[in-house]
C-alpha cells in the first residue's frame, strides 16, 4: 500500500510538471497511470 501510495505521489508530481508544460500527450498518458493506482488503492482499503 506505502508503494502505491508513493508512486502516486510521483506520478502526481510529474503530471504537476507536464501540466505547466502544457504537454497534453504526456498529461494522457500519466493520467491513465494515476487512474490506475488510485483504482488499486481502493480496491485495497475495500
């Protein structure tokens, strides 16, 4: 769960930076990433 919890940290942190870039491709990309860890810690704390 700590593992998950610390990826989706990054991944919140690169999408922050691919936000300011306004790189779209790479905000799709991470954003299904997000989506993902955040299904599977829910799935986890159920």
């Amino acid at each position: 769960m700590a593992v998950l919890e610390s990826k989706l940290t990054v991944y919140k942190v690169c999408y922050q930076q691919a936000e300011s870039k306004k790189d779209h491709k790479r905000m799709d990309k991470i954003g299904g990433f997000i989506d993902h860890i955040q299904d599977q810690i829910k799935d986890m704390k159920s």
